[in-house]
C-alpha cells in the first residue's frame, strides 16, 4: 500500500481553536468571566490568551468604553486571534517582560 501524506493549509492554531478551544475552553473561560465579572468600560488584559476565547468573550462586556488586549508568547495564536477579532489589542509577547506600564488593567486573566 503506497502511503500518502496528509497535506493541509489549516494552521495548528486554526487546528486548536476549532477544537479544543470548543470542546474544553470555552466552558471553562465563561466560568472565568462570571466570576471576575468584567464591567463596561474597563481595561483588561488577557495574559497568555492563546487564541483568544477569553478575550473575545470580554471584548463586548466592555466596550464600547474599555479595551481589551491579549498578549501571547506564540506568534501564530495571536495571528489566529487577529484574524477573528480586530477590535482587539493583539500582541506578541513574553510574560515575564509585559510591555505594558504599570496599573494599566483594571483586570488581568491567565
């Protein structure tokens, strides 16, 4: 039997936000958002946000007022992100060196 590869154009991030962000995280990122209760007009930043869900959840609890932004260590989710969701700050970058000035968020979520 001759084997083939499997040739796709989707990205594993497209690949994780069409499954897995459905079948575990968006439970679990709603739950999130209750409990912390986002509040129109606010500023919230969604610390290793991947590809988003949390943040494009909270986008429309605070706008048009407030901002969210969503920070990534993985270029490609973000790309992901950008794609979905243009009303938010995306951006690449590390944790541990936020580039964001102090008390900036009136919410942070990981």
């Amino acid at each position: 039997m001759d084997q083939q590869p499997i040739q796709t154009t989707t990205s594993p991030s497209e690949i994780y936000n069409g499954y897995m962000v459905p079948a575990i995280f968006e439970r679990w990122s709603a739950a999130l958002l209750e409990s912390v209760a986002p509040q129109p007009g606010e500023r919230i930043l969604d610390l290793a946000c991947g590809t988003g869900v949390v943040a494009r959840m909270a986008a429309p609890m605070v706008q048009p007022e407030g901002k969210v932004f969503g920070l990534d260590f993985n270029g490609a989710q973000i790309v992901t992100a950008r794609a979905m969701d243009s009303s938010i700050d995306w951006r690449e970058g590390d944790a541990g060196f936020l580039p964001f000035d102090d008390q900036e968020f009136d919410l942070v979520v990981c």
